[in-house]
C-alpha cells in the first residue's frame, strides 16, 4: 500500500543542543560545553545518503530542522545539509524548509545565513510576553528581543510562526486575551498556542509532584482558555486547523500536515522519529536519544543507531485516526477501514456523536469543540472493537 501518498514525504533533521533546558521542557535536548558541528554535519549527512538510497524516485515536499535549538547551528551546517539534500531528492516545487528558532539576539543574527541556505520559513519560540513568565518558563530572551526576532524574521522569510504557551502559573482569562491579541498584532501567518502541560521527567513535573508549582489553572479555567483562543484566532482570520495550531487560509504547516495526514517521513538525529512505507509495509523508527553515541554509531555505521519495527495494518489505522482527529478537516471512514481492513467500530462512532464529541459528514468524521478536549476518550470508544478482539 502506498497509502503515504495521501500526504506526501518529509524529511525531519533533530539538533539536540540548547543553551539551558527550560523547565516545562520534555524533548530530547541537551546542553553542551562544546560541539563539533563539522562531524555532526558530516553524520546527518550520512544518514541522509542512506535514506536516500532507500526512498529513490521520490519528490520532497518539506524538511524541518527541530531540537533542541536548531538556531544554535552554524549557517554553513544548515547549508551543508540543505545541499546533500538537493543532492539526493528532487525537491517539490513549493518545497517548505522550516527551522526552529528561539528569539535571542545570537540567534536572529544568524536568519539571513539561514535564508541564503534555503530555509523558507521560521519557527520562533516566544513562548510569552511577559516578562515575570518568561523567567518563570526559563527563557533567556526578553520581551523586547522577541519583538526585534519577529521583526527580523519577517523582513527575511517568506514565512514565519511564532509559539505560545498559556494555561501557565497564576494566568487570568483577561491577561491571556491581552497577551493572544498582542501577538496577533505581529502579524504573522501562523501561530502556535499550546496549554502548559506538567510533564513527568522535568524540573516542572519534579515540583508539581512535591507541591511546589502554585498557581495552575483549574480545569475549567483552561479549557476557558481553550475556547477563548479559538474564538479569537478565527476572528482574526486564522481559525484552528490542527488542536494547537492556527493560520491564515494556505499558511498550514505543510510538514506538520504530513505527520497528521499520515504520509511519510524520515527522522534524523538523536531522537528523532521515522515512518517509511517500504515495499508497501510501513515502519517506525526511532533513533538513540543520546547525542554522542548515536554520533559516533553514526558516522562508524549509518543506520546503527536507529530501532525499526513494522507496523501492523492495527497500528497504522489507530494513528491515523489519533492524528486526523486533532485535524478540523476530520478523518476518512474509507482510508480507516483500507487501512485496518476492517471498519471503525459502529456503536462507538454513534455512542460518540450521541454524546455531542463528533460529527459525521458523508464519509468524513470530525470532532466537535467539545469533543477536541475529550480526544482520547474519544480514540478508547472508537477502536474499542479492536482492543476487545485483542
């Protein structure tokens, strides 16, 4: 099955290192006295070869640098890659080349390096606007730096996103609007806007077990949250097209959309995660999370630092449906039912609709603004069937 082709192909590059780990942060980041990027440059570069011998013929639709803090890269490291990569894949047309930035002045000076490379677009980690909760969330940019940061990114690429993070310590509704208006004022294309998750693992999750972050909103004032954002967003003309994310009309994340509409996509670097349909089967492969060794397994051994397994048609269609129900465009009954080979559970698709959580129009099944908040007990009720069977 060549199911992937729904979406498209993608390719993910994972920069470990970041100046100092935020303590909200659960990614595979890493701070480093020292890195030699000419070896990593080398290894991401091997990897790439690898990948490409085994995905010939196909067309590239997006790359995406994440981290970590991919801005923390030297402009030649960034074009090194970009430039194997034209090596190696015939690029889409409108092929989107995205990297994450924070907005530190360090950084900005290096956009027009990136830009020469070929990145098309920026991520900006704002994160927040005010000043007392960005020491709180150990950001290292002020305010006033994340200004200059947009600034500078929108005089050179052709797109940029900036992310928020709300639902944080001591934050009223009013503060909050405030704030989501503030940013929209910037006049970017795309927004981020993610609620504070408490995560285990974390110097946020180490207090909150002892008691020690105060002020977290209640339940009903998140979700208070979560419906004021999207009634502000799609007034100011960039409606929700995923749970998380908003954009103007055509201003998606088109290599997000990928990993939401199931296509497929390489991962490299520490951590970094994979889906590659292969002689129709479909795979998932994650990389050793540690920096040094899967460099060193790297460069001796392109591939040795990378788990595969195969996903059965089970496991292809519960994803497909985790991810296209976080998507407003919904998921298809159809694709679900080619993929698993058998359909979705009947009495829970009506239980669900029932309940007010989704709606179905013709083949296509959406989830409600209600049932955005109720998702995985939404997925539970859906592939019950299957969990029974097993």
């Amino acid at each position: 099955m060549e199911d992937w082709r729904h979406a498209g192909f993608g390719l993910y590059i994972h920069w470990p290192f970041c100046q100092s780990k935020c303590p909200y942060c659960d990614f595979n980041s890493h701070v480093a006295a020292r890195i030699d990027q000419a070896r990593w440059l080398h290894a991401f570069q091997a990897e790439i070869d690898r990948i490409g011998a085994l995905t010939q013929g196909r067309i590239l639709n997006t790359v995406f640098f994440g981290g970590g803090t991919p801005s923390l890269m030297e402009a030649a490291t960034v074009q090194g890659i970009l430039d194997r990569i034209r090596a190696t894949w015939t690029l889409a047309n409108d092929v989107e080349i995205t990297l994450e930035a924070n907005p530190g002045s360090v950084e900005a000076a290096r956009f027009d390096g990136y830009a020469k490379a070929g990145v098309n677009r920026v991520s900006l980690g704002i994160q927040s606007l005010d000043p007392d909760d960005l020491r709180r969330l150990g950001r290292m940019h002020t305010v006033d730096e994340a200004a200059r940061a947009i600034a500078i990114a929108q005089s050179t690429f052709d797109r940029v996103s900036i992310d928020l993070i709300y639902a944080r310590q001591n934050q009223t509704l009013s503060a909050w609007r405030d704030e989501l208006n503030r940013a929209l004022d910037f006049g970017t294309s795309h927004l981020s806007l993610y609620q504070l998750t408490i995560e285990d693992g974390t110097v946020f999750g180490q207090m909150h077990a002892k008691n020690l972050l105060k002020g977290l909103p209640e339940e009903d004032l998140a979700a208070d949250m979560f419906e004021l954002t999207q009634e502000i967003t799609r007034a100011a003309g960039l409606p929700a097209y995923e749970v998380s994310n908003h954009a103007r009309p055509g201003d998606e994340s088109r290599h997000n959309l990928i990993y939401w509409r199931m296509g497929d996509y390489a991962g490299i670097g520490p951590g970094a995660h994979g889906r590659l349909t292969l002689d129709s089967a479909r795979f998932a492969t994650e990389a050793e999370r540690q920096p040094t060794p899967w460099l060193d397994q790297t460069l001796a051994h392109p591939g040795s630092a990378e788990r595969v397994e195969r996903l059965t048609p089970e496991d292809r269609a519960a994803e497909y449906l985790m991810f296209a129900l976080r998507l407003k465009e919904g998921a298809s009954l159809s694709r679900f039912q080619a993929l698993r080979g058998s359909p979705l559970s009947a009495a829970g698709l009506a239980e669900m609709i029932d309940l007010g959580f989704l709606h179905q129009d013709g083949d296509r099944v959406h989830t409600t603004e209600t049932g955005v908040m109720m998702l995985n007990g939404i997925l539970r009720a859906l592939l019950a069937d299957r969990q029974s069977a097993g």
